[in-house]
C-alpha cells in the first residue's frame, strides 16, 4: 500500500465512453473499497439495473487482466480473478490511472474509471461513497448500446419523426426522463444502495 495515512478517499471519475453527448459521474470512495463494491457503486450511481455480466480490464506486469464476479462467469473466469480480491487502493495509485469497465458484454457499455485525485483530510467526506458531481442522464438498459442509443436519441428528439411520440411514451413508461435528470436523484439511489444491498453483495 503506498498511502500514508490507512483509507484515504480516492476521487474517481466514471466516463461512459463512445456517447453522442458526455454522460460522467465524480465519485469520493474510500481507498478499501473492493473492485467488487465498486462495481455495485457504479451501477448504483450511472444508474444501471444488474441484469448483465461486466468485468474490470486492468493492466498488471504490462498486460490485460479482466477482473468480475467468478461466480457469474462460471469457468471462463479464473479464482484468483475475483474482483472481491481487489482493492481500489490497489488499482489507482497515482492521479490518471485507469481502468475500464464493461457492463452488458452484448451492448457494450465501457466506462474509463480514472482516479483524479487523492484525499488525506477524513473529515472532508464524512459520508462515504458520494457523488461530487454528474453529467448526462444513463441510456436505458438494452437499446443497443452506444449506436443504438444514439439513434434512438435521434427519434426522441425529432418530433417530425413517425415513431417519435412511441418512443418517448415508451421511455416515459418505463421511468427515462432526460428532463428529470439530478445528482441527488443519484445520490438518493446510492444511498439505497448502502442501507438496502451492502450486507448481500459483500
């Protein structure tokens, strides 16, 4: 471990890559998180819903390492490749390491989690995991990934399109709203996630 003090909190910036418009997240996290209680926090904060496999892609010894749920991935994952059995401290060491991270291996969803800053004060978040800050709502879960939703983007904001007022019923039944998209909406979904699903997944 190369921090001076035991868990100081790490700033990460969660970038869901290849959108037509930035859709990011800025996350305060302690340095002992598992790279599994990660993968909760960022389904909890994007958000996503759990349905699909993901993996982590890390560089150790100058190559690729995919970390997961080996439990999930059955054989195709290795033990020791349980991400239960990494810590962020352990990834981000220093401001711009990254790692990306893939969820629904069908539609593709990449993040570029990168550490933007490290910090040594314990009373400056004194509620820990929260969000700092976000940009652009989460596309809804199986739309094709990022094409697909590009191009349901492009209906959605055509109202000369045929299939238009469809597909904004469609999303408004199902609870997408651009219109209503807050950071504490966000942060009350987090929070869920801390008291509700924290004891289950750990």
């Amino acid at each position: 471990m190369t921090f001076k003090d035991k868990y100081p909190t790490l700033i990460l910036e969660i970038a869901l890559l290849d959108m037509p418009t930035p859709v990011w997240r800025q996350l305060a996290v302690r340095s002992g998180t598992s790279m599994r209680e990660l993968h909760h926090i960022i389904q909890a904060i994007m958000p996503w819903q759990t349905y699909h496999l993901y993996e982590f892609t890390l560089m150790r010894g100058g190559a690729k390492v995919q970390i997961g749920d080996t439990k999930l991935w059955d054989e195709d994952m290795a033990p020791e490749n349980d991400d239960r059995l990494y810590y962020i401290e352990d990834v981000f060491r220093v401001n711009g390491d990254q790692v990306i991270y893939t969820y629904d291996l069908g539609d593709d969803w990449r993040h570029q989690v990168k550490l933007i800053d490290i910090h040594h004060d314990p009373f400056q978040y004194p509620v820990l995991p929260c969000i700092l800050d976000a940009k652009g709502i989460c596309p809804p879960e199986d739309c094709g990934g990022s094409h697909g939703f590009a191009e349901m983007m492009k209906v959605f904001n055509d109202p000369k399109h045929p299939e238009q007022e469809r597909t904004v019923d469609g999303l408004f039944n199902m609870g997408w709203n651009p219109y209503k998209f807050k950071v504490k909406k966000l942060q009350d979904g987090l929070n869920k996630y801390k008291t509700v699903m924290w004891k289950q997944y750990m």
